[in-house]
C-alpha cells in the first residue's frame, strides 16, 4: 500500500469518524506548510517543512 492509498483508506475514514471534516467549522489541510524553510549560509533558502495533515 502506498501513502496516497494508506490515506484514502486508512486515515480520512479515521479522521472523519472522529468528526475531523465533518463537523461543522472543522477543516482538514493536506500536505500544510509548517515553514516557509529556513534561510542558509548565501542566503540560499532550504526546503519547506511540511506536515501531511493539519487539523483546524
């Protein structure tokens, strides 16, 4: 099972089961952005932190 499948059958059924999406003013955010990444030696910008799932 890849990620994209282990989500779509494992965790958003998890999630809307406890009331994450569905009740109301709740929201899922995929693949959130935690940083815009931090700014290196050069002023070269590193990769963005990202987590998979933010709950709001």
């Amino acid at each position: 099972m890849n990620e994209s499948e282990t989500r779509a059958e494992l965790i958003d059924p998890a999630l809307a089961a406890v009331g994450w999406g569905v009740v109301e003013d709740s929201r899922i955010r995929r693949e959130f952005q935690i940083t815009a990444g931090r700014i290196q030696p050069g002023g070269q910008q590193a990769k963005q932190l990202k987590a998979n799932y933010g709950l709001v």
